[in-house]
C-alpha cells in the first residue's frame, strides 16, 4: 500500500485494549509521538515510565479499570512527560463554562495551523467517554489519532454544551491540552 493512501501519515497509533480504561494514557502518548515522532523504542519507554509512575503510587488499578479525570492528566503531563518530552502543556479554556463550540473550534483550527510538532488531547463525553488525540482540523471536521482508532469526527456532529441525538460528541473544553514543544504565549488560542 503506497504511503498516501494510509488513514495517518505517522505510524499507526498505539491502541489500548478492549476493556481496560487507559485512553488517558494513550492520548499522551499518542500526542507525544506527533509532537517528537517518536520512534517505537522511545514510545515503549514513555509507556513504562508512565505505568511505573502509577504503580508507585498506588494509581495503577485505578487508572486501569476507571480510567484518568482531568486533574490526574495534568499531573501525569507534568510529572512524567515533563519538559524534556512536551515543553507546553496549556489548558486555554480552563475555568471557561461551556464556550460555543465555533470559537472552540476556531481556538483549536488557529493553534494546529500545519504547525509540526503540535497536538491537542480533547477530553470527550456523549457518545465516547474518551480521550483523544486531534492530529488535524479543518471546517467540518476532525481527524484524530486514536487509540480506539476513532477517525473522524463531524463537526456537524459536535457540541460543547450537552449531547443529544444530533451532536453526539461532547467536547470538554476545559479538559483540553494545547500541546506543542514551542514556547509561547498560547493566550492567543483561547477566543
């Protein structure tokens, strides 16, 4: 199969498995691969860092069978992937109630730009009770890296408010991660 007609242009993303709740986990990961292209021995090394942080901490059957609330996420992101893997890690919706989904996604569509070396970890309810990776954005749609290998998601099938048969997706702005290894003022995103 020629490299063009693959669904990713990086490698396939890591997959959790079928019953266990580690999206959270993958997301990071996921997210890092994208933002360093991490090579497979980099990433496995990123996945044990992460499981022996849990363990030693007691988090690890927690995190596997209920998965991981948005500020445990911030933790790991800081703690573990640190600095030396993602050098920005910025919520800019944080403490913003419900924002519309236009200005949501105009924030989102404005930091991913075609810059290299961006990702964006959206938390997801309604029909996903998810962690996700946004690879790209355009005006319908989003395409994801992710490890339950959701593809797409329809902008006409979206909302920031409350889902419904319609808008499925709900987007939880506030426990969105703008992800890059840039420094920068990432207030700009934010409206």
């Amino acid at each position: 199969m020629a490299a063009s007609s693959l669904p990713y242009p990086n490698p396939p993303p890591f997959q959790q498995g079928g019953l266990d709740s580690l999206c959270g986990l993958y997301s990071i990961i996921n997210a890092e691969r994208i933002i360093n292209h991490s090579s497979d021995p980099e990433t496995q090394q990123l996945f044990d860092d992460l499981i022996h942080y849990l363990s030693r901490r007691g988090l690890l059957t927690k995190f596997l069978i209920g998965g991981i609330i948005h500020t445990e996420m911030l933790v790991i992101l800081n703690k573990v992937v640190g600095k030396k893997r993602i050098s920005n890690v910025e919520i800019p919706w944080r403490g913003v109630p419900n924002p519309d989904l236009i200005s949501f996604w105009k924030s989102m569509q404005s930091f991913l730009d075609g810059t290299p070396g961006r990702a964006i970890i959206l938390g997801l309810q309604g029909y996903h009770d998810h962690w996700t990776v946004i690879e790209s954005i355009t005006n319908r749609s989003i395409l994801l890296y992710d490890s339950s290998l959701i593809q797409r998601l329809k902008r006409s099938q979206c909302t920031t408010v409350y889902a419904t048969w319609k808008r499925k997706h709900l987007f939880l702005p506030a426990q969105t991660y703008f992800l890059s290894n840039e420094v920068q003022d990432i207030s700009q995103f934010d409206s």
